[in-house]
C-alpha cells in the first residue's frame, strides 16, 4: 500500500517528474526533449453521469499527470515510447488510417489525436516522444482524457514551433476535440468532462461545469480541515465500455418518450423533478431509474456548489461551516446511493469502500467517481481522521477482497501545461 497520505510539496514533485522524464528522453534519444506537455486526470466531485445528459458537473484535478517529453522532427513520423508499458510505436501522419490490428491502445489515441487535429485544419508536426505517467490506467481518473490532453499539446505546440498560449475558448475548443479522439478511435460515448477539467483545472478549485453551455465557473474548495481521499478499488470490469454507452441510450429513450408530455426538451437537463414526477409512470421501469437518478443528480450539484460558494464567502462560526460541509457530504453519499440503486454502475468494491469510508469518524461523504463498475471513490476526510482512514479502509478492504486498495491524498492541481524549463 501506498503511503500518500502525507503531505509532500507540489512544487518539488513537479521538478522531480520532470527531471526524471528528462533524463528517459536522453536515454532513449540521446539528447534532451525541447518541451514536456503535461496534463492531469481528474477526480469528480459530484455530478455523475450528467454531462452527456447535458447536465452540470464539478470536478478537479488531481496531483497525477500523464506527460509527453518531446522533440520536433523534420519528417512526418511520430516516433514513441510508453515507458510505463515499455512498448514503442511510430507511425506517419501521412497514413493515420487504416489503423494496424496490433497498435497497441495507448497509440491508437495518439493517432486519434493527430488524425482529429488534422482533419478540423490544425497544424501538426511529427515528433520523437517519450510517454509516462502516474495517473493509473483504467481506475476512473480519467488517464485517456489526460492522454488525449497531452498529447493534443505535444502536437499542437511541435507544430507551432514555440509556446502556444491558449486561450480559455481555444481550451474549451480542444476538450471537444479530444472528446472526438475517443467517441471515433476508443468507441466510448464520453461526455465532455474529463478532457474540459483536466485542460481547465486550477489549483484548490471545483470547477463547475454546465455541460451544454460550456459555460465554467472555478470554485474555490474551502474544506477547512479537511482533505479529499481517493481509493481505488483495482478492479475493473470489462463491460464497463458497452454499459456506458447503454445508459446514454437509455437516457436518450427517456428523453424521447417524455417529450411526448414535455415537448420542449432535448435533454434530460431540461426536466425537473416536479415533471418528472408527474409522468415517470409513464417510462418502463429501468429508463424510470436511469432518469430520476440523472435528474436528480444534477439538483445535487447545484446544491453542493452553492454550498462550497457559501463556505467561501461565510464569515459564520466554526460550527456553521462544519454544518455546510456535512451538508456536501450528504449530497456526495445521496449521488453514490443512486449512482449504485438507479442507475446501476456500481459494484461490490466500490460498495464496500464507501461503506468503510462512511463508519469512520472525520469522514464526511463519500461515493464512486467516475464511469464506475470499477475505479476508485471520493471522500471528504477530516485531516486528523486520514491515518484512521487510511488504515481502516487498507485492512477491511483487504480483508473482504483479498485486494490491497490504493489510497491517495489528492492534492487539487491545475490543469494542462506545456513546460520549457526544467
Ligand atoms: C467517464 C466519461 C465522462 C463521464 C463519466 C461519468 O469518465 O468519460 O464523460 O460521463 O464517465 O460521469
């Protein structure tokens, strides 16, 4: 088990990872990359499951990065090793398709990203790259958004020849494109928010996110004497993928036959929970739960936003600020419950984590994070409640799995960066 509860200083993580990325490009190259493209995963809040309903989202980043080290070439080859899984690839950004049945997965959204960037008229240089990174694969913190992220910078900045300032517009433009890299190339009906947050994260901030608008606000996390917990499972199921793409279905069936009593909607974002009471009758019982769940989701991120933004601005007493992150921790164990009864992505692990995590003293809330069947969970955790946690969750997982969970203590990052010096 990992001990990453304790504190460490971000800043000389940050140089330690790029000097050791540093040092693996030379090995490889045999002489330093000119610019390393650095992009977090992600862990979210609360509001699952509703961004491809249109809906609101708050996620962060996370102190985990998936980083390219790269170096432009004068040909058109992208030439790559994934040090992490000790394979290499190369291919020519003249010939992106068809796509060799043996490209491992990893490459295809390399390609992916280089074929999307193309085809919407971005220029795109070929590159020497070395790919590693701590955000672990499969887990629901988003390591092929980080992925597709990354290396939409390496391309893009390779093929502008210098630092490529982005603007807010030019992020929100590039999470769109990336979330294409995996609708066309990985056949995941994703929403948008793993590639907007982990181009957008700031540092200590939720960032609210209404998915149809696109519009964002950075929300200051004010948890005080708190700390957010992340635990992984390490366990994955493989029908994760086709289940995902059923629940968007199925929301889209609700949508459909709603719209026979509500002719103005488009998405289940436009009902509220008073309509939907009134002809929930109506739906076959299964796209009943994918709905109310969904719906009412999205009540709950509002709520829990309005609560960090009134833990922001609060001049109240100590008690009042506990009362409002006991109400967060409410909404973040009323999203797992539905998550798990409703709309049915859960699974044992994350059951049994969340469990754990709520019998302790100091935690506040917790639930799973991501597509779920499999991957992690969040929770609030009161600092001097954290080695309890981290002790309790370690040995009554174990004893239950047989499996030796992860526990991080996620320290909230900013998003994407393209570094010159280090
Ligand atoms: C995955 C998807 C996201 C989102 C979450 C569930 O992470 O990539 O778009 O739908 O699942 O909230």
């Amino acid at each position: 088990m990992r001990d990453e509860l304790k504190t460490q200083s971000t800043d000389s993580k940050n140089a330690r990872r790029l000097a050791s990325i540093t040092e693996r490009f030379e090995e490889t190259f045999g002489s330093p990359p000119t610019f390393i493209a650095s992009a977090p995963g992600r862990v979210n809040l609360i509001g699952e499951h509703t961004d491809y309903n249109d809906g609101y989202v708050c996620p962060v980043a996370i102190d985990k990065y998936l980083n390219i080290a790269v170096r432009k070439r004068s040909d058109r080859r992208v030439v790559m090793h994934a040090l992490d899984v000790s394979e290499s690839w190369d291919f020519s950004l003249d010939a992106l398709t068809p796509i060799p049945r043996q490209t491992p997965a990893w490459s295809r959204y390399l390609i992916g990203v280089a074929s999307v960037l193309q085809a919407s008229g971005k220029q795109v240089a070929g590159i020497d790259a070395v790919i590693t990174g701590d955000v672990p694969i499969g887990a629901g913190l988003s390591s092929s958004a980080a992925l597709s992220v990354a290396a939409t910078l390496a391309f893009l900045t390779a093929g502008s020849e210098a630092e490529v300032p982005l603007s807010e517009t030019d992020k929100t433009e590039l999470a769109a494109l990336c979330q294409r890299v995996e609708h066309e190339f990985a056949g995941v009906k994703c929403g948008i928010m793993d590639q907007t947050i982990s181009l957008l994260g700031q540092g200590n901030c939720g960032l609210f996110l209404d998915c149809r608008s696109l519009e964002y606000e950075h929300v200051p996390l004010n948890l005080s004497d708190h700390a957010i917990a992340i635990c992984n499972t390490k366990v994955k199921r493989e029908l994760a993928a086709s289940e995902y793409n059923k629940r968007r279905a199925e929301c889209e069936r609700g949508v459909e036959i709603l719209r026979q009593w509500l002719p103005g909607i488009t998405s289940l974002r436009d009902i509220t929970l008073a309509d939907f009471k009134k002809y929930e009758e109506e739906l076959p019982t299964l796209t009943q739960k994918r709905c109310r769940y969904v719906i009412e989701e999205n009540t709950r991120v509002v709520e829990a936003v309005s609560v960090l933004k009134c833990r922001d601005e609060s001049t109240s007493t100590k008690t009042e600020i506990d009362e409002s992150l006991i109400a967060l921790g409410r909404l973040m164990n009323a999203s797992h419950d539905g998550l798990r009864d409703d709309y049915q992505v859960s699974c044992p692990e994350l059951d049994l984590l969340t469990d754990i995590a709520r019998d302790i003293t100091g935690v506040v809330g917790s639930r799973m994070t991501g597509a779920g069947f499999g991957g992690c969970t969040v929770s609030i955790v009161h600092k001097d409640a954290l080695e309890t946690f981290q002790r309790r969750v370690a040995t009554e997982y174990h004893e239950k799995t047989g499996i030796e969970p992860e526990i991080y203590r996620c320290h909230v990052s900013n998003g994407a960066q393209v570094f010159w010096n280090f």
